[in-house]
C-alpha cells in the first residue's frame, strides 16, 4: 500500500477515536457536578475509608458504597468544585449489596437519572465517572463484559474499566448519561475487577427512603422502647424523693453534658462513640453518686450491664445503636421532665436524642 492510501485510510480509525473522546468528556461534563469525593475519618482523625459517590434524589440523596462510609465517625465530601462539606447523615444502607445514602445540608446539584432496567446488556459501553479525593473527576470508557445474578435479585455488572484503588462508588454511565450501575473494585486473584451494582438496586433503596428522615437504621421508635420507657417513667420522682438536691443536681448536670455530646457523635454515624460517651457517664455517676441516691445507682448500673451484654442489634442496624439506645432511656427516665434541653428534640415518639437521632 502507498503511504498515501495508509494515510487516509487512517482517517476514518482516528475520526472514531477523536468522536469517542467527545463523547467521554461530554459526559464528564455533564455529570461532574453531581459527582463527590467521599472520605470517612475515625474520631482520631484518621482516614478509614474512601471513596466517590453521586447524587440520586432531588433531595439531595448521595449514594456511595457502604464499605467506605461504615467505619467513619465524620464523613466528608469534597464537591466538583473544590468545596469541602460534610454528610450529615447516614440515610439508608443494603449490606448485601455495598450501598449506602447519605445527605448532605447545603449542597445541591442535579440528580443522575437512573436508568430503568433492562437497560443493561452484554456488550454495552459504559462510562465510569470517579472522584479521587484531591483530583479532578475522571472518566474512563469501556463495556459491559458479563451480567452475574447477585443476592437473588437483579445481575451485578462486570465492567471492562479500571477504576483508581479507593474510587468505588461512582456512577457507571451508558451513552446517554443515564446511570447503569453504582462502580465497585473487588480483589480477585491479586487483580482488581471492576463491576457495578445495579441502577435498580440504588433505585429501590432510594424510593424506600422516608423523605425527612435523618439516619435510617435508627429506624422508628419501636414499641419495645416505648414500654421500657413507660416502665422506668417514675424514676426520676422516686430520685427526687430519696437523693438531696446536691445528687439530683449532679445527675442532670452529667446526663445533660453526655447527651449534648453524644448528640453529634452519633449524628456523624459514629454509635460506638455515642455508647462509650454514654457510658463513662453511667460510670462517672455510679462513682460520684456513691451511696447517696439507690434509685439511680440502680438503674445506672442496670442499663450499664445490659448495654456491655448486648451482642444483637435487634432493631437496629448496628450493635453500638442499640447499646446507645439503652443507655440513652436510662438517661430519660432518670431526666424525668427535666430534660434535656428542646433543642435535642426529646419525644416520647421519635428515638431518644435529636429529632431523628439519639
């Protein structure tokens, strides 16, 4: 061949490739600003977990992978832009599929659209968006390799992109910027495969959602609790009746300072925290109260051994909420009307703490 016919026979290969790239940075483009870095750091400050995520929702919903966000008592994202803000709340989580939605007050940005299912095949291409945390957001082109039924329900997609160690939860895009799947790298023979959990998943923990809710596994105050607070509604006249005023003065002043801090610990995801602020209160009380106050040491005492025995989370989705349960109706009861302040929210029918959390 010539190199004249090589050369413009080369024209048709490089007119695909440069339309291909296009079409990749349309789609960054696009979709950038409802795509977020997320970084979840333990009470010491240290990173535990990291990831990218998008929104879902025009409510402001943000899905990421679970694995990135469980460990962490303060989750951060950092936006397209550059701003840092921090997810206020845990909404929602499917263990057996990764996911998870938070919310974050005062950021806003279009939602992706999800595509509807069926969408998904064999041989389709995809586009992975992902935020590394200090970069800009990157998008690589690939395809659909296989589809692999997954908890009994919808097929997990086996996608031929690479995607960053550390950059799982971002959106897998078909061509017209609708979300196929949530981006997810597994370990597999000492190499990374990439696959993505299915847009009808994100969709079905989404809609399942209440709107207004502020961290879902606190799930509603169930009857259960509402029984024991009932059964302990008494205590604090009986405290009032037994203890001087000096022991009553310690045990709101302690309750009240605990609850204050345990508020927004566990706001931030962080129950085990909560509990342990919890109870060293219980602890500090049984110490300082000595002898002075039976009804309370009693009780204290109570809550804190069923709270330490605790190894199911019954109604709740972790072990360290329902420990922190415990310990925070032992608190009201002990409070009686006295507190804590409104500001914290406390009602016989929403969960012990904030409005929404404990």
């Amino acid at each position: 061949m010539r190199p004249s016919s090589f050369f413009f026979a080369c024209i048709p290969l490089l007119a695909t490739a440069a339309a291909a790239q296009d079409s990749l940075n349309d789609i960054l483009d696009e979709t950038s600003p409802s795509v977020v870095s997320v970084r979840a750091y333990n009470p010491n400050g240290n990173v535990v977990g990291q990831g990218s995520g998008f929104i879902v929702s025009k409510d402001g919903l943000i899905v990421t992978t679970l694995h990135v966000v469980e460990p962490g008592a303060v989750i951060e994202l950092k936006t397209a832009d550059g701003r840092i803000i921090h997810a206020s709340h845990l909404v929602a989580r499917d263990e057996e599929w990764d996911l998870a939605l938070l919310r974050a007050d005062g950021f806003e940005a279009d939602p992706l659209r999800l595509a509807g299912e069926g969408a998904a095949e064999a041989g389709t291409a995809v586009f992975a968006i992902e935020s590394p945390f200090g970069f800009n957001n990157v998008a690589s082109e690939g395809e659909i390799i296989a589809l692999h039924p997954h908890a009994g329900r919808k097929d997990l997609l086996q996608i031929s992109n690479r995607i960053t160690p550390g950059s799982s939860g971002g959106p897998v895009l078909n061509a017209r910027g609708e979300v196929l799947g949530v981006a997810q790298s597994v370990p597999n023979a000492g190499q990374a495969v990439t696959y993505a959990i299915p847009s009808a998943v994100v969709a079905g923990l989404r809609d399942s959602t209440p709107r207004g809710a502020s961290v879902r596994e606190l799930g509603e105050f169930t009857a259960e609790a509402r029984r024991v607070r009932d059964a302990l509604a008494n205590v604090r006249p009986e405290i009032e009746r037994q203890c001087g005023s000096q022991a009553v003065g310690l045990i709101d002043s302690v309750i009240t300072d605990a609850i204050s801090s345990g508020v927004d610990i566990y706001n931030t995801g962080n129950h085990l925290g909560c509990y342990r602020i919890y109870e060293g209160a219980g602890y500090k009380l049984l110490f300082l109260l000595d002898d002075r106050c039976e009804a309370a040491s009693s009780l204290l005492g109570k809550a804190i051994r069923e709270a330490s025995a605790t190894v199911m989370p019954g109604n709740y989705d972790s072990v360290p909420a329902a420990q922190a349960w415990i310990m925070r109706i032992a608190f009201d009861s002990l409070l009686g009307d006295r507190g804590p302040p409104s500001a914290l929210g406390r009602s016989d029918d929403t969960p012990p703490g904030t409005e929404d959390s404990l």
